[in-house]
C-alpha cells in the first residue's frame, strides 16, 4: 500500500515541514538559538521596555524540525462537527541531555537582552516565551492538508490546515525546575522579584504542551468539507524530519466511515534513503461510533535530502464482498488467562503481537463484552493493546470478537478469556543498600507461577535474579539484586509465566531508593614489600593501587604529605598510579612521609586510607631530608604561595646552617 512518487509531493505551502502545532512547543520552550538570534536585520524576537514579556515575534519560514529534538511527540487532533474546525493537543516529552540542549537554544534567544544567553534559564525568560508562542504559531504553516474527490499523491490544491492564534494554549513542566538545588535569584537588571533562574546544563526531564486556550472552541481551521466527510477524501501529512512521533485524528460519527488506502511517497534522493520503513495506520472505533486513526513516524534526522509524504484516502462506502476478520492461530485460545497488576488501566500483549491475533483486508479492532461492571478493552497511541481493571475487582471473563471497520464480525467464532490480578506486592531495600526485596502475595488468577524481577534505572538493568515459584495463596520474596545500580531511586522490571496464561511483564515503581556506598581503595606492594618507590634522587615516590565504587560511581583521588593535599593521580579503570615529590616535606623539615590517601565518589562519600611510607635508603645510606635535590620540571602538590614561599625560604636557611 506504499507508492514510490515525483519530488513534489505537496504544493509549497503543505511541503512547508511542520505541522505548526508543533511550532507551538517551539516557543514554550524548544528552539533553536540560530533562528531567534541569526536574524538580526530585521530580528524574529524585538524586545520592547520593561520586563521580557512584550516581545514582537515573525516566526514564518520556520519549522519544529528545524529547531527542535524532542524525545518523543504525541499529536491528538480531533476533527468537529463542522469539518471545519479542529482541536489540536500536542505534548512532547524532552529527556536528559535534550532537555539541557533546550534551555541552553532558549536562553540563546534572548542574547542582547538582560539575563539573556548567560548560560542560566530564568522564569522571566519563560514567561516571555509563553507570552509569544501563540503569535509564533500562527505565523506557521501546519503539515497537514485535506482534500475531498479521488486519491491524491502530489501537488495538488490542497486544503490546507492553519493555526488559530486566539484558540493557542501553550503549557510546559519543568523548564524552569522548582527547588533545584542550583536555583537562584536572577541577578540581571530589571529582573522580576520572584525570578528564580537554573543553570541550562541542567538534565530535569521537561514537557511542552500545545491546547485549544480557556474560553476557545477550537485551535485550527481549514475550508470547509463540501460533503461533510460523506463523501471521499484524503488527508496528507508531511513526515520529512520528525524523529518519533504519533498522530491521532478523531473524526466525527459518520456512519460507514473507514480507512480503505495508505501511501507514503518520496522524493528519490540521490542517497538512496527512502520512507519505506514508515508502517501503515491503526484505527479504532470509539464506543459513540467515531473512527480514530493512529499513524506512528519515525524518521533519520541526519537525513536531509529525503522528503517524505503520507497519504491516507477515506471513504464511507461499503467495500465489495466485505468478509468478517478471521482469527489466526497466534490468538489466544479459549479459557487463556491474562494477567494484570490489578486496579487501573494495563497493556497485555504489545502491538507486533496482538496486532497478528486476526486478518482482514481492510484491517480489524478487538471487541470484548465483560461479564463484569467496569472492565473494557482499548489501544494507546502505538497501537498496544490495554485492559482496564476498575477498583475492587479481581478478575472478569471476557467474550472477544474481531470486527472490521463496518463492524463484521463472525459471531460464531468468538474467544473467552480470562483477565485478572496475577499478584500483589510490596517493595523494600536491604538495610546494606545490596538488595531489594519483593514480597508477592497471589492474586487468584492461577494457582502456580514463576516470577522474575531485576532492578533497572534509567534504562539500565541491574543484575540479573533468579527465578521465584509462587505457589497457593502464600506470600512469597524474591531477592533482587542492586549490582549495577547508582544510588537514587530505582524501579523493578518483573515477568511472569504459567501454564495456560499470556507472558506477563511489567516495570513497578516501589519507590525505592537505593543508599550510597563508600568507594574502595588500596595500595599495591612492591617487590621489597614497601607501599611506596622512591627514585634515585630519595626526594620522590611513586604509589601504585585498585581503586572501585560498587554503584559504579565515578571516584577521584587526593593524597595528603606532610599536611598538603596533592591530587596528581593517573585512573585507568579500576588501576591507579601516582609519583608524589617530598619538597614541601623538606621545606617544613619534616621527615614522616606517611600518606593519607582519600577516595570520593559522585554522591561526595569519602573512603581514607592511612599509608605508611618508610623513609628512602639509596646504597644502604639512609637519605638526608634536610638537604633536598631541585629537580627539574617534577609535580609539586597543590599548596598556596604562601606555603610555596616558606618552603624555598626554609631550604636557604638549611643549606647555610650547613655551611656554617
């Protein structure tokens, strides 16, 4: 259902590549420093007097994509009564390192202006942005067009979608993190009273959001649908450069309506990159009987020679010779239980695999009657499939038909299932910070399972635990192990199978944390059996010795001689090596060459180990401290100049009580 096309798959206006909604998270706080601050003749932001809320902005000719990497994208549009209008919601997720590139191109847009691209991200500087994003938007051109008649593919006039500038609400979470511990008071001239203001390498995960405004019907519009959607059409998006996003359209009741043809079209680039890896829609009929459509994207951002175009056609016309959805024999059996973790809403078998349950040409959606008040079926944005669990219930039996976009079905070939509480669990962690422990008390579903929990943090996974038999209705703990974990907060990644049951598997947040433990560290011996090697001269050593943290915490090292701290250490791995001079030992007159040696990991614990260090012997005469060598070049520890000062001063007055 793909089609390989001309390069012009879109008039200018529709190729323009961005669906403005998306430059409605632009300006809350996504950007790009290059297109607010490289047109200074005339500039895009032009402050005006006063606090930076008053800004005059041109934003036309630019796109999202152009100024904004986000993590992943969610674009509900919702088509109204009058095929006229629309409401658009768009939230997109910025994690890590993006969320600290997004606060570092925010406050570039204010260079030239009090506290703005000083490397510090400001509430002022936030709420200025607010105040200008709605006009950004509607100076932006969307990706999205409309068209009733036969399928199109190419540069056609297109109905184009446009932004409403009244009907933008703009919201986002976190830019500006309330309480971090780097917050301060902005200190720029003619700052807000209340200003607070965080570094932009701060990594606070952050969210941007695009709504229709309080008091407003609707946030976009386009010429109205002649035939109300009753009639054939075709709605065009362009996908060229969104890295990981999902579009849902919701269109409104109109009895028959369905999806009958895809196609994503190109521009054949001399690289020979294609969209051909972009999948065909999902849809769903909600239960008042409206079609929604999910169409997931995902595109190479380094690519920027491709272009792509998706093309979906609608029709209200009942195909020929329509046939029900057939199940396949990866379905579930009869009496198959499928497990939840109890009350609230929870996927059960992911899109690739339950999408592969039944067959239709023109596609099918799940259907289930409960036998109990409260339970349903449903999909999320990918296409997953969930099960909503209400509040005191158990477990239900389902009775499940596929249906395809007309709603045929085969009523005498239904499945039953089984949905319910596998088990019930708490979490805590060892007082030794090791290991957490997971108590599980059976739910009823089935009588015996097996069970498997490993801890993971940020996409890393701890170490992997055995497996647990859970058995009865007896309450049963699994140990799980925190190697490979940092301190902090943590959740667990646990699966479950058992006979005539769906593979569980599911992450839990506990809310556990898990404590820091010190850093280990240890000097080698040499071949004499001595902490230390002294060179030729006696006025130098060198220290070998292990260094490791066991929550994988990077460590650094000091060594303190004779009451000066020197940091001169080599870390490869878990080896280190340093060579420290005893000058400053020499200048205070002191003979005790004895170490402490400090290991500090990220969370700041300290690990100190006391070093004993014989004095030098070269050729069985013991070395005299008092009379020390200047060697060229060689590393001092780190002292002040006063400390410099006494020590060149106190080994003048050494050498002429020598003398004399």
């Amino acid at each position: 259902m793909k089609a390989k096309g001309n390069r012009s798959v879109m008039t200018p206006r529709l190729q323009a590549p961005l669906l403005s909604l998306l430059l409605a998270l632009l300006m809350v706080g996504v950007t790009s420093s290059p297109v607010l601050t490289s047109l200074q003749d005339p500039p895009l932001v032009a402050p005006t007097e006063g606090r930076q809320d008053t800004l005059d902005v041109d934003c036309s000719g630019y796109t999202f994509e152009d100024l904004f990497e986000y993590d992943f994208a969610l674009f509900e549009l919702e088509i109204l009564d009058d095929w006229a209008t629309g409401d658009m919601y768009a939230n997109a997720w910025v994690n890590g390192s993006n969320s600290a590139i997004v606060r570092d191109n925010l406050d570039g847009l204010f260079e030239g202006l009090p506290g703005g691209d000083n490397e510090w991200i400001s509430t002022d500087e936030r709420d200025a942005v607010r105040s200008i994003g709605p006009k950004c938007i509607a100076d932006m051109e969307t990706r999205l067009g409309m068209r009733e008649g036969i399928p199109h593919s190419g540069s056609v006039d297109w109905n184009d979608f446009e932004f409403v500038e009244d009907g933008i609400g703009l919201d986002e979470v976190n830019l500006v993190p309330e309480g971090h511990q780097d917050a301060r008071q902005c200190t720029n001239f003619g700052a807000a009273s209340d200003c607070q203001e965080v570094p932009t390498s701060t990594t606070d995960d952050m969210e941007i959001s695009l709504f229709v405004a309080d008091g407003q019907s609707n946030n976009v519009r386009w010429d109205q649908l002649p035939n109300g959607g009753v009639s054939n059409f075709t709605l065009a998006m362009n996908i060229s450069n969104m890295s990981n996003a999902a579009l849902v359209v919701t269109f409104p009741v109109l009895q028959g309506l369905r999806i009958y043809d895809f196609r994503v079209v190109d521009n054949q680039p001399e690289s020979g990159q294609t969209c051909d890896h972009i999948g065909e829609p999902s849809f769903t009929y909600l239960t008042s009987g409206a079609l929604r459509v999910t169409q997931l994207v995902s595109f190479d951002r380094t690519q920027w020679d491709l272009e792509c175009a998706m093309f979906m056609d609608f029709t209200t016309e009942e195909p020929v010779g329509n046939e029900p959805p057939e199940w396949t024999s990866t379905a579930p059996a009869n009496n198959t239980k499928i497990p939840t973790q109890g009350t609230g809403t929870w996927m059960f078998v992911d899109k690739a695999t339950g999408s592969a349950w039944a067959t239709d040409d023109d596609g099918w959606a799940l259907n289930c009657t409960f036998d109990e008040a409260g339970w349903s079926v449903s999909k999320n944005v990918i296409g997953d499939f969930l099960v909503t669990q209400p509040a005191g219930a158990s477990q239900a039996t389902a009775t499940c038909t596929a249906d395809d976009p007309l709603n045929q079905r085969n009523e005498n070939d239904t499945r039953t299932w089984v949905f319910g509480t596998l088990f019930t669990a708490t979490g805590t962690v060892d007082a030794d910070g090791k290991n957490a422990v997971m108590s599980i008390q059976p739910g009823g579903l089935v009588t015996d399972f097996i069970i498997n929990a490993q801890a993971v943090q940020n996409g890393q996974l701890g170490k992997a635990g055995d497996d647990v038999a859970v058995s009865g209705a007896s309450s049963t703990d699994a140990i799980v192990s925190l190697d490979n974990i940092r301190p902090g907060s943590f959740e667990l990644v646990v699966t479950a199978q058992a006979a005539n049951m769906l593979d569980y598997s599911t992450n839990i947040d506990f809310g556990l944390v898990k404590p820091n433990s010190p850093p280990t560290v240890s000097v080698a011996v040499n071949f004499n059996g001595e902490n230390a090697t002294w060179d030729d001269s006696g006025y130098k050593f060198e220290m070998y010795g292990l260094v490791s943290d066991p929550d994988l915490e990077v460590v650094t090292l000091r060594l303190t001689i004779c009451g000066e701290d020197y940091q001169g250490f080599n870390i490869n791995g878990i080896n280190w090596n340093v060579e420290v001079s005893t000058a400053i030992c020499a200048a205070y007159g002191l003979t005790d060459y004895n170490v402490t040696i400090t290991a500090t990991d990220e969370s700041g614990e300290d690990t100190p180990l006391f070093v004993e260090i014989n004095p030098p012997v070269l050729d069985n005469v013991p070395v005299d401290p008092s009379t020390p060598t200047v060697v060229e070049d060689e590393p001092l520890p780190s002292i002040s100049l006063l400390a410099t000062l006494s020590m060149l001063g106190a080994a003048v007055l050494l050498r002429r009580k020598d003398e004399e």
